[in-house]
C-alpha cells in the first residue's frame, strides 16, 4: 500500500484499479529508446507480469538516450540488462525478459500470453509483423516511433478499432525512411514518446480516461506542438486479410531490397572494387583495414566526380540505409555498376578484425 500510495488515493484509480495492474500482463517488443521509458514507467506502477523481447546488446551509442542502461551494461543483451534493473526498480512484479529477435515463428506464441502488446522497435519489417500478429491474436496494440524531432503515439486494434495498416497500408521499400542510426534523434525525444505509451497503457488496463483508438497523436519537440489526427479502420484490419505468409524471411528479403546489395565476401571477390563510406566524417566507428573513400551522402552528386570511372562501386553506411540512397542517386547522375553494403560500419570493423586476425 504505501510503494502504491499515490495511485490509490485517486478515486479514478484506488485499490481496485492496482488490483487490476497488478493482474495485468504487457508485452514490450524492444528495449530500446521508446521500450526504455516505457518499461520504466510499467514497472514502476505495478503493472504484475512484464515481457521483454529484444535481441540487441547495448552499445555506447545508446547510452544518450537509453536511461535503462550505463557504462556496465555495454555489451549486455538489452533485455537482461533492463530485467536486471527493473527488478531493483520493483521487486513485487514478474519481469519476463526473451533476448531473441521477434519473428513469426515465436511472435503468436509470446502475444498468446500478455493482455497488450507495445510496439517499441524502429524498423518497418518488425512494425507491421507486430501489427499483424496483433490482429490475428486479438490484443491491442500501443504504437509509438520517432524521428529526429518528432514523435508518433496511437493505439490500434482496440475495440474494433482500426490498426496500423489503416494508417499504414504497406511498408515503404527498406532503406526509404532511414532510422536514428541513420540520421540521429533528440536524446529526451524517446522519453518523452515513450511515457506517452505507458501512459495509454495504463489508460487501457485501468479503463479510464480517453486512449489514442482511432487517433494518431504526431508530437513536435522543437515547437512542444502536437496534433492530433483521426484514423479510420478500413477492410486491411480484418484478420483474414491479415497473412503472416507476408512476413516469412523469402518474402520480406523479396520485397525489402529495391537496389542491389552485396556482401563484403561478394565485393572483394568483384574485380576492380571502389568502396565509398556515405557517412559523416564524424561518425564512429571510422573503418580500418579496408581502402575506401569518403563521400557523405548530401555531397555525393556535388562530388560524383571524385568516383573513378570503370569501377565497380560498393556504397557502405551505418546500417545500409543511405549506401541504398546512394546507389539509387548513382543511377540517376549516370554511374553505372554500384551496390550497397549489406554489413554496416560496426559489423564491417568486426569481419575484417576477424580477417586481419
């Protein structure tokens, strides 16, 4: 009673709504910079049973925004780590942590055993594998994504409310809308987006209040202005025009690649190989043991001449989001033979270290 003081002195809540949290079972999908607040805020309200699935290990990078996490969680699953420090946070409740990729062949099982479900990741192949197996499972669904400066909130398949493909019907080709990795993020902006989910959250298990059904509420931080939009169901929401066919591996790889990719084993075994890094000069982590050239991205057409002619060009960014961008560019200025790099700029240090070695 006393952990839970504040809550059960408003009437809107009392000790029947932290009965009702206490029952409560939320799966989070990614403990990242929206799964971080998120969890948080769950756990610290009593929310019983807790699921987090997450598959990544905390990086250095993460730690501008990721608050779960410090200095000695770097190179912890994301998910072990976050139990570790939410069972200090609250010792009362069950934290479930799955340090495993979603995917559908274990998404309709972990849905089966959790009331809502959160979607905290920030790629599209995840998003919409979510949304469907959320459709098909019957369980709301808590919605948030950022970009940059701005943020997104909803909740979908709530009360034959409408999901994410209403707004959304189809995935935008890999590589067109690129992620913070990518293009950075204001580090309070996942906080605050975050604490918006958990707070519909809440709304929902507690029955109280207004939730985000039906609406899309889009966040701006540089200008603290919000709107909010309505979202209409459509026919896309009905389970039997919902297919988790669309998300085996053959079909995403198919339909996710709209420009050609290679390999680093695929590249070097190419003849007369240019390999352009398109990101910033600061970026970390610089690439060592590979001849390469730079060329950021937004100065790729001013200083196409810099690319020799003849060549076999290899593109390679932070994640293959802008080395897709690039090749896309290319073709439009005229030059010909070019790829992305499938491996980023970490991953690619990893392989020629294991090389070198």
């Amino acid at each position: 009673m006393s952990r839970y003081s504040r809550h059960t002195m408003l009437p809107e809540i009392g000790p029947e709504g932290q009965n009702k949290l206490s029952e409560a079972k939320v799966l989070v999908i990614g403990a990242g910079g929206l799964g971080c607040p998120i969890l948080q805020y769950l756990c610290a309200a009593g929310v019983g049973t807790v699921g987090i699935v997450d598959h990544d290990t905390v990086d250095e990078s993460n730690l501008q925004r990721q608050v779960l996490y410090g200095s000695g969680s770097l190179g912890q699953n994301k998910a072990m780590a976050a139990k570790e420090r939410l069972t200090d946070l609250n010792g009362t409740i069950r934290i479930n942590a799955y340090p495993e990729k979603l995917t559908v062949d274990n998404a309709t099982l972990f849905f089966s055993h959790y009331d809502i479900v959160i979607d905290g990741t920030d790629n599209f192949a995840t998003r919409y594998l979510i949304n469907d197996v959320s459709v098909l499972t019957g369980k709301p669904l808590v919605y948030g994504a950022i970009y940059k400066f701005e943020g997104q909130v909803a909740v979908f398949n709530h009360d034959g409310g409408p999901s994410y493909r209403c707004l959304f019907p189809e995935p935008p080709s890999r590589g067109a809308v690129p992620n913070c990795s990518d293009i950075g993020v204001l580090g309070v902006l996942p906080g605050i987006i975050g604490s918006m989910q958990a707070n519909e959250v809440l709304k929902l298990i507690l029955g109280i209040g207004s939730t985000l059904s039906g609406k899309l509420l889009c966040y701006n931080a540089l200008t603290n202005q919000s709107v909010t939009m309505k979202v209409q169901r459509t026919d896309l929401a009905e389970k039997e025009r919902v297919s988790l066919g669309d998300h085996s591996s053959e079909t995403m790889e198919s339909c996710s690649f709209d420009v050609p990719t290679v390999t680093l084993d695929q590249a070097i075994e190419m003849s007369d190989v240019l390999f352009v890094d398109v990101r910033e000069p600061y970026e970390l982590p610089a690439v060592s043991g590979l001849d390469h050239i730079s060329i950021p991205l937004r100065e790729l057409e001013m200083n196409s001449g810099e690319i020799e002619t003849g060549k076999t060009i290899v593109f390679f960014c932070q994640s293959g989001a802008r080395s897709q961008e690039a090749v896309t560019l290319s073709h439009k200025l005229g030059i010909g033979d070019c790829y992305s790099l499938k491996e980023g700029a970490t991953e690619l240090n990893e392989i020629l270290a294991e090389e070198i070695n």
